[in-house]
C-alpha cells in the first residue's frame, strides 16, 4: 500500500513541477515583449530543461520536457515558430540524450566533480550543433546565428555551473 501511495505521490509532484517549469516557458516570451529585454539570449528553454533535470531525475520525464517546452510555448503564446520549436525540440532532446548517454559511460567517474560538467557542456555543444544544422536544413542558412556565440558560450558555462552545483549540493545532503 505505500508503495502505490509513494508511486502516486510522486507522479503528482512530477506532474506540478512539470506544470511549472512549461508555465515558466510559456512567460518568457511574454516578459521579453513586456519589458523589451531580449530574454532569448539566456536560453531560457535550457535553463528550464536543466531545473526540470534536477527537480524530476528522471531521463524519461526530461525528454518529455524537452519536447513539451518549445510545443507548448509555440502553440500557447506563439513563441517560437514552429520551425524553430522544431529546432529547439531536437537540441533539448540531444542535450538529454547526450548527457544521459555520457553519464552512463562515466559512471565510474561520477565521484569526479569534473564528470558531471564535462558531460552537461558536451551535450550542450551536441544540441547546438543539431540546432544550428537544423535551423540551417528548414529555417535560413543566412541567419544562422542570431545571438553571439559569445554569449551563449557564457551562457552555457554558467547554466553548466549551476546545474553541477545544485546537483552536488542534492547529492551532498543525502
């Protein structure tokens, strides 16, 4: 009987944060063309990917966000098109895979607090390489690159940053 009620209890905290996290993808669109700050530039759909990884820990339920996020922005406050929530699928669905994937290979190495950030950087660049080649392939090849890479290299260190924290943090208070 607990079991069924841990089950149950669980699949509900999943399904309201997963609810947040799509709501908070839902406003950045809208905050952007409220304040006119080009909230974009922060890769706001990877930052509410990598919170649902933490939140959740679950692979599945983190490559259901990473459809979900772009899917429900796009038809909700029509941001981004639909070819770039395309796009922006596939990145977040390779970042989870490529993640996924290195970990489990480095799983040995996971003591290593180097691991983890090596892994969540590499797949990053993974799912800008299948971004851009995409956006290339369906949306324009001569607006290729519309935020510096500059700042979406920082942008990446400092998500990477933060989600190797939290999650050494997490892993620390067991």
């Amino acid at each position: 009987m607990n079991t069924v009620l841990s089950k149950k209890s669980t699949i509900a905290r999943t399904a309201i944060i997963d609810a947040a996290l799509v709501a908070a993808a839902c406003l950045i669109p809208t905050l952007s063309h409220i304040t006119a700050l080009p909230l974009y530039k922060l890769n706001p759909m990877l930052l509410v990917l990598l919170t649902g990884m933490i939140a959740v820990r679950s692979r599945t339920n983190a490559f259901l966000l990473a459809v979900l996020l772009p899917v429900v922005s796009m038809l909700a406050v029509g941001m981004p098109t639909p070819l770039k929530a395309l796009c922006m699928a596939a990145e977040l669905l390779t970042i989870v895979g490529a993640y996924t994937a290195l970990q489990h290979m480095w799983k040995a190495a996971a003591a290593r607090p180097w691991a983890s950030f090596v892994a969540i950087v590499a797949a990053m660049l993974c799912g800008k390489g299948v971004y851009y080649a995409l956006k290339a392939l369906v949306i324009a090849p001569d607006a290729l690159v519309t935020t510096p890479i500059a700042t979406q290299a920082v942008v990446a260190v400092v998500a990477a940053t933060l989600f190797c924290t939290a999650q050494y943090l997490i892993a620390r208070s067991k």
